[in-house]
C-alpha cells in the first residue's frame, strides 16, 4: 500500500468515527433520578428537579422516568406531577402511567431484579417563557409508603 491509499483510508475511518460519536449524542437538558431511600416511597418524601429551559421558543418532550423491582404488586402508578414555573401559578396533575401488561408482564427494560421505564408525560411540550422550572413528583397510590419503588427522575430533551 502506498501512502497516499494508506492516508485516505485512515481519514475515511476518522470520518466515519466522527459521523459515528455525533449521532449518538444525547441531546437531553437532563436525565436524572434520585434514589428512594429503602425502596419506600411515602407521600411526604416529594422528589424534586429543577429544569433550566433557555430557549422557551423550542418544543420538547418530557419524562417521568421510574424503576421497581419484580417485587412491585401493582400493575400502574398513580403519580401527583406539580411543575412550579418562573413567576406563574404551579400546576399540578394526576398521572396514571401503566407498568405491566394485564398479564403481569412487565414494560419496562429488565435488568436482574430492577424493571426501569421512561414514562412521556409532556409531548412536544412548549414552556411558556425562558428560566427554571421546578418538577416535583408525589407518589399517589393507596399505599403509603409504596413498597418497592428504586428511583424516580426526569427526562427533559428537546423536540428535533
């Protein structure tokens, strides 16, 4: 091989690793979770995120994300979502996001005992001006504190 063939196959290479690690970016404002503490989470133990949003005028999709064990007994999730906006009223909303299928398979991605999911709740959603925006998820079911429930978190990513 001479040079010229070696030098242009290694920047064919370089180029399509570049190509590569670009689109496999991942474009989320975050993507995070808290864990809960002895895998009980009770109605007064509220998991807060702030979310800063500099471009109100893009749309964007937004997650409520969650892991159990296979020890979970229900099939859904009852969840109370307040979102506490700059300088505007806080709105709260009841969610019900199902988990299993009614066979008791279930949706989530498994990994050993852990079942993770992350749940749309906002889609193409537009924020209504730039800032911080708080996002506050309550557990709402019967139980109190609901048995084993991991982690709960957000995902925010921009509409592209």
């Amino acid at each position: 091989m001479n040079k010229s063939v070696f030098a242009d196959l290694r920047f064919s290479l370089l180029l399509l690793c570049s190509i590569y690690l670009v689109g496999c970016t991942d474009s989320a404002l975050i993507d995070t979770s808290t864990e809960i503490t002895g895998k009980n989470w009770s109605y007064i133990k509220r998991v807060t995120f702030p979310v800063k949003i500099d471009n109100a005028n893009k749309l964007y999709n937004v997650y409520f994300n969650l892991r159990h064990t296979a020890d979970y007994k229900y099939s859904n999730i009852f969840v109370l979502i307040h979102q506490r906006s700059p300088g505007l009223k806080t709105i709260t909303e009841r969610r019900e996001f199902q988990l299993a299928y009614p066979d008791g398979e279930w949706l989530g991605s498994g990994s050993g005992n852990l079942y993770s999911y992350q749940l749309l709740f906002k889609e193409k959603y537009k924020f209504p001006k730039a800032g911080t925006y708080v996002f506050e998820f309550e557990q709402n079911m019967r139980d109190n504190p609901l048995r084993e429930i991991s982690d709960v978190g957000i995902r925010v990513e921009p509409v592209e």
